[in-house]
C-alpha cells in the first residue's frame, strides 16, 4: 500500500491540468499569503502638499507682478449711454389716474340663472308668453291667438309666432297677463297638510311650507291627500304643469305603501293584472316586497295614472288598510337629501329632463 502511486488522470482515464503538465498537486509551490520575513516592508510614502501653508512674503528688491490684460476679442461693454440713444421717457405719477367713463368699460356679464329659474331674453314668443302667465300650455296658447281672445298693446293679434318684449301689454279678455320668471320648487310633503292654493276652513295647505321660496306665484302639480307624504312639485310654468298632469304622458311614480296586515301574493298578482275601480281599471306597472321581503306590510308599488286617491282605494277594495303611504319618486324626481318639510329648487340637469317629457 505505501508503494501505491495515484495515477495520472481520473477514474475514465481523462487527463486533468495536472496530468497534462506532468505535475502533480503536491508537487506544486503553496503561496502563503503572510509576508516572508525577509522580503522588505513596503515603505510608507509621504505626501507633501504643493500648496504652501501661509502666504509667500514678497521680497522688497522684488519686481511688481505684471497683471495679465483681458483678450482683445472679448467685448468692453460701456456703463455710459451713448449719446445718440434716446432717453427713457419719465412717467409723472404724482395726479391718479383716469377714471374710465360708461362708454370705455367693459361690459358686465349677465347674470347666471338661479336653479329652477329660467333664462330671460329680451323677446319672447306671444304663446310662451301666456303658458309662462300660468293660462295654459304653448299649444293651447296658439289656439288662443288664432281665435283672438289674445291683444297686445290694446290690438288683437292672430298671427302665430309673433314675439312680444317685457314692456309689451298682454291681456287675455279682460285679464292683464304678467310675464313672470319660471320656478321650479320640490316640496317632501309631511302629514296633516292638505294640497290647495286656499283652505276656508283655515287649515295648514302646502302653500304655508314653501312661502318663503320665492316672490312669483307658483301651483302644486298634482295632489297629495293630507296624510300622505312625499314629492309634491311646484312650479309657474303652465306647460310643464300641464303634460305632468296628462296622463297620455304616462309619468312615473312610486309609493312606499304600509299595511296594516300581511299581502298575500295572490293580491299582488290581481294588482299586477289591473282592478276595476269605479273611475276605470287601474293597472299597476310594478309591485314588490320593501327591502329584503321579511316585513310583508311594507309594499312598494309603482303606477303611471293620475287618479284621485288610486292607491288607497286598490288597497282597500282589496281589504287592507293603509297606514302610511308615502311617495318617494315623481317623474324622474327623487327625496334624496330633502328632510320632510323642506324644499329646494329644481337643478338645471332635473329641468332639463322635465323638458324632455312629451317631446
């Protein structure tokens, strides 16, 4: 065994480095990475600074240094005017200025149009006129004209499309007409009011919640039983009143309806069908369960008629009675953020959407 020598190469036979070389691992220098004892150390080198310390003292035998003159290229730029340019005009401003007369300003620009307030120009139409009036609507208006029941400034006119100015005197027979700005006001009804311009029998009308909102004379759109809450709209604009008030146009509306016992789904489904009531067959367009269904007394039912008192009396053909009863949605109009007994004017994209029925 101590006479064994590792050949050459590994196990396939493959010669490695060291086989090549004919050298073997042991046959290598080891390189010892301490400093021999007898190499010499390496000597520190020192860096002096050319710069000296202190300032050099200059020799009184010593010439002056010359200083060097700027290039001959690069321009001289004179602080002195020349004497041929001119001199900056001095501004005197010891007296104010100018007042600016009416005809030198600016004109002031007109005045955006309040929401639920319509924009004036100077010339109207003669029939939009008398809908603004509160008469009737424009088409209407044009029947009017055509017939000559319409006078301006004392004449009669009949000629459609004539267009008349605020100065201009409008009567129909023998009303003055007043040309008034439009408004729109949404009112979330609370109970005990009834729904009328005048009561004789002093009692609490919508007209006392909504006194405050503006100068002109507006109307209820429709009507709400005294103990029914919810959106009630009003406004001065005839026409507008009057296709909320058509029910060709089929508007939309939804009540939140409380019972005072559970509906059955057979009772629904007839409501869906259409009941006959004396007035006609009421027809419900849509009718379900208040939130997640458990409360069976709390029924949300959505209708496009106009008829007096149709909710409760489907309900109470039926044999329920109703104990709430709620309107929560008008034409496109919603109570979001309007407490029961307040009131807002109308916003320009709602305007704009009434303005849409019918056309």
């Amino acid at each position: 065994m101590d006479k064994y020598k590792k050949p050459a190469g590994n196990r396939r036979g493959k010669k490695t480095p060291d086989s090549r070389k004919g050298k073997s691992s042991e046959t290598r220098p080891s390189y010892s990475r301490r400093r021999d004892e007898e190499a010499p150390s390496r000597e520190k080198r020192t860096y002096s600074s050319t710069r000296p310390s202190s300032p050099r003292k200059r020799d009184e035998n010593e010439a002056p240094r010359e200083r060097r003159p700027y290039s001959s290229t690069r321009p001289s730029y004179s602080k002195r005017k020349d004497e041929d340019e001119p001199s900056r005009e001095k501004r005197d401003f010891s007296s104010a200025p100018k007042r600016r007369t009416s005809d030198s300003r600016l004109s002031a620009p007109k005045r955006k149009p309040r929401p639920g307030e319509e924009p004036e120009g100077d010339l109207i139409r003669l029939n939009r006129y008398i809908a603004n009036a509160g008469i009737c609507s424009r088409r209407e208006a044009d029947k009017l004209i055509e017939a000559g029941a319409v006078q301006v400034n004392g004449k009669v006119v009949t000629e459609l499309g004539t267009k008349v100015s605020r100065t201009d005197k409008i009567s129909y027979g023998d009303q003055a007409l007043s040309r008034e700005k439009l408004r729109y006001v949404l009112l979330n009804k609370p109970k005990g009011f009834i729904t009328t311009t005048d009561d004789p029998e002093n009692r609490k009308t919508v007209m006392n919640l909504i006194a405050r909102a503006c100068k002109e004379r507006i109307y209820p759109v429709g009507r709400l039983d005294r103990n029914t809450t919810g959106l009630l709209l009003f406004t001065n604009d005839g026409e507008i009143a009057k296709r909320l008030s058509h029910p060709r146009y089929g508007i939309k509306k939804i009540y939140h309806v409380g019972l005072d016992k559970n509906v059955s789904v057979g009772d629904m489904k007839n409501i869906l069908a259409g009941m006959e009531l004396e007035d006609g067959i009421v027809k419900a367009d849509a009718i379900e369960f208040v939130g997640d269904g458990k409360d069976k007394k709390e029924i949300g039912l959505e209708l496009h008629t106009g008829q007096n008192r149709v909710v409760r009396r489907i309900f109470e053909k039926l044999g329920y009675k109703v104990v709430k009863l709620d309107r929560v949605y008008y034409a496109g109009l919603t109570k979001k953020n309007l407490p029961r007994g307040e009131w807002r004017f109308l916003e320009e994209k709602e305007l704009n959407m009434l303005k849409m029925i019918g056309t």
